[in-house]
C-alpha cells in the first residue's frame, strides 16, 4: 500500500525469537479500511490453537492516525481479554499511537511464549526482540527511565508492565511511558504470560498522502468547524469529565491542577498534570523528582471521589497503581468496597487484589471512554469508527462536527482509494458481531 502506510505487517514469535514480515496488501484495507477491524482479521489469523491464555496480541494505528485530522492519534491493541473472554480492542493513546504509525510497520502480531523475559524495539522498519532481564522486576517508571536512557532518547514511548502484569494479576495494566493507559482489560496480564516486559517504539518515517493539496485544505475545514464549538475550547480531565455526565470533577481537582496535555493532534486537552508534592502554581521547572501526576482516566478519578479520598490522595493512589502496573479503575472501585482510605493502605492490598471487576465492562471496547454513557449499538458505533480510523475515542464521543462520510472522503484523498458509508457499515457490522 502506497499511501498513508509503511506497507509492512511484522509477525513475532517470541517462542523462536523468528520474525517475520508480509506487505499490508491494498484489498485487505478496501475490504477492512483500517485499525481494529484489520488487528482482529489478523487476530483470527494468527490464533494460537495450543491456550486460549496465549493466543497473540495485536497492535496497529487507524487509516488516518498520525495524519492533520484532527484528533487522529489512535493506536489499537487487540487481543482475548482475561477479564471479560471477548476478543478486544484497547486505544493507545497520548503519542504511542502516532509513534506506531511512523515506526515503519503498519501492524505487529506478537504470538508464542518467550522462555525468559524480553522487550520489542520498534524503530525505523526494524523490529528486534531483546533480552530484558536487566528489566523485569522494575516498575513501569524505572523500566521506562532504564530503557529510554540506554537508547538515549527520550521520544521512546513504552509500553510496559510493572509487577502485576509479571505475577499475571488479572487486573494487570499495560502502561504508556509513566501513566496508566486505557487497558481495562487486564492485557498487563497477556504481556506477563508471554514473558513480554514492555514493547518500546520510535517513529521516524514518513507518511505519503496522495492528495495532499486537498487532505490538507480539508483538514483545515474541520479544524475551523471543531474550534466554532464552544466546547472545543474547555480543556482537561474534569471538562472531559463533564462533557461525560461528571461535573463536579472539576472543583476537587482545581487547587492541584498545574496543566493540560491533548494526545497527539486532538484538539482539547482531555488529560490533566496535578502537582501532589508541589505548589501547583509553579511555574518553572520543579525540583522534586516526581512532583506529580499525569491524570489520563475519569473512572478512578470518580470512584476515589466517591469513596472520600482528597484528590491529593487519589493522585497518589494513581501514581503507585501506574508503576505496579495495575488497573487504576479496578483498584478504585475494589477500594470503595473494602473502605480504605489512605494510599499507603491502599497500595499494600495491591499483591492480593482479585476480580472480577464491572469496571471491566461489557463490550469489545475499553470502557474507557465510557464514563456517563449506557454502553449500547451508538456508543459501540461511535467507538468503531474511532477505533478503525484512528480516532481519540474520548474526543471523538464529543466531535459531533465530523460526519462519518468527511472521514471517508479523507482517507479516500489519503489512500488514492475509495471507501463508501455501506463499505464502513458492514465494517462495523464485522466486528461488533
């Protein structure tokens, strides 16, 4: 495929450390146009028959990710969750996505068992498996600092598991860099059965849009319709909340919050840095080696609320579950039943915390982007058409300006393919079945 791709689709067995690699053939995105529908298709392809507890997992980016429209920031992690036994799509979100997208491989297939413990490093159409003795037993922060720091480059967005996920807790959690991802679906623990301790991706390439007079004028229409939205200009965790159906996020936060940060290319900020150790005012650069916290998921936020922890308390309790390595909402919402309030206490339950657990959900999708809504066909709809095109699912649940037919007739200047609503609809059709 010569457009909007590297044309590369890695197979890695890390049984046999053998990798390999097939061109990502144009009839296959004609027939699946993209993200979660071809991670499944290549799901179904490469199941193991040997364990329903082995079988692969699955990254990719959307069609669109990584390119000038608005909020195309996704990438996709697909495999059989231990917590719910569906076939599931997780996002990877802030830069994992786009930093997939630009890696040289359009998806990665990862199947087998290693007999000890090893990293993938993903960069400039190479994929090498490595040894990570030196990794495992480290937290997700010091695996990321230890990782980044001997590749010297601290673009390198990690994908890793901390403790849980290599004592194969079912609340297991794969991270992104330092901050908990949108895993609810306890993938942390597939990373652990396979002996994986993390997936570290660099991009470097570049994408060819073969339109790009027009992709770019339409983009930029868009970009103009999104910002004419009043609600394109609020910004962060608590405006996301609200947006969601939980308003009063905001004022509990407030005196911690020190600043927003968008996920690639996604017009509101749906993220919020808090200072836990320091003056959230502060201006300069903070002295304190880890001041704060990276807030990326309104459950736990609510249900740590709920269950009358300070919102400096919650962030510390966020902190601590990002480099165990386990679910911030299962842990929350375990916490609400157990009635402990204090993190140190919190954070000691950890090693004996069992599921299951609602916050799981009940769709194919994580329930991430689910906080205030009945997940039902339009929730899992709009969720589809994100996860397939590459979309902020988040965002997009609010992007009401952007009309599944744009989208099409984007990736239709992108590809130098045509792709139709009916084509999109039995796409859809597919894998929600």
């Amino acid at each position: 495929m010569e457009y909007l791709a590297s044309d590369k689709i890695a197979i890695v067995d890390l049984a046999t450390r053998d990798i390999s690699e097939d061109e990502l053939d144009e009839d296959l995105v004609l027939d699946k146009i993209g993200g979660a529908a071809i991670t499944r298709h290549l799901y179904d392809t490469y199941e193991s028959a040997q364990s329903n507890d082995n079988g692969p997992i699955v990254l990719g980016t959307g069609l669109l990710t990584g390119t000038l429209v608005p909020g195309a920031s996704l990438g996709v992690m697909t495999a059989k969750s231990p917590s719910t036994g569906k076939i599931s799509h997780v996002p990877l979100n802030l830069d994992a996505g786009m930093e997939l997208k630009y890696s040289g491989f359009d998806y990665i297939v990862i199947k087998g068992k290693a007999d000890k413990p090893v990293y993938l490093w993903v960069h400039d159409g190479i994929l090498d498996i490595n040894d990570a003795d030196d990794l495992w037993g480290k937290d997700t922060w010091t695996a990321t600092d230890h990782l980044r720091s001997e590749m010297g480059d601290d673009l390198i967005q990690v994908l890793s598991i901390g403790e849980a996920g290599e004592k194969v807790s079912d609340l297991a959690q794969v991270g992104i860099n330092y901050w908990q991802s949108p895993d609810r679906l306890g993938f942390g623990k597939l990373f652990g059965l396979k002996n994986l301790k993390l997936i570290a991706i660099r991009g470097m390439g570049l994408l060819e849009i073969s339109e790009p007079e027009a992709f770019v004028e339409d983009c930029a229409e868009v970009i103009a319709a999104i910002r004419s939205n009043p609600a394109s200009q609020k910004q962060g965790i608590a405006a996301a909340a609200a947006a969601l159906g939980e308003e009063d996020l905001g004022d509990w936060l407030g005196p911690l919050t020190h600043r927003h940060m968008a996920c690639f290319n996604t017009p509101v900020a749906t993220n919020t840095f808090i200072f836990t150790d320091e003056d959230p005012t502060l201006l300069k650069e903070s002295t304190a080696a880890e001041p704060g916290f990276l807030l990326t998921d309104i459950a736990p936020l609510v249900s740590l609320k709920n269950a009358g922890l300070s919102a400096k308390d919650a962030g510390m309790v966020l902190k601590a579950c990002a480099k165990y390595g386990i679910d911030g909402a299962a842990v929350a919402e375990l916490t609400a039943k157990s009635g402990l309030t204090d993190p140190g206490e919190i954070e000691k339950t950890f090693p004996d915390l069992k599921g299951p657990v609602e916050s799981a959900g009940n769709s194919i999708f994580s329930p991430w982007a689910a906080i205030g809504q009945d997940i039902n066909g339009n929730w899992e709809r709009r969720q589809a058409v994100a996860y397939i095109l590459g979309l902020h699912p988040v965002w997009f649940q609010m992007a009401t300006e952007i009309s599944d037919e744009k989208l099409l007739d984007l990736a239709g200047l992108g590809t130098e393919m045509e792709f139709t609503l009916d084509t999109l609809n039995e796409v859809i059709e597919d894998i929600l079945a």
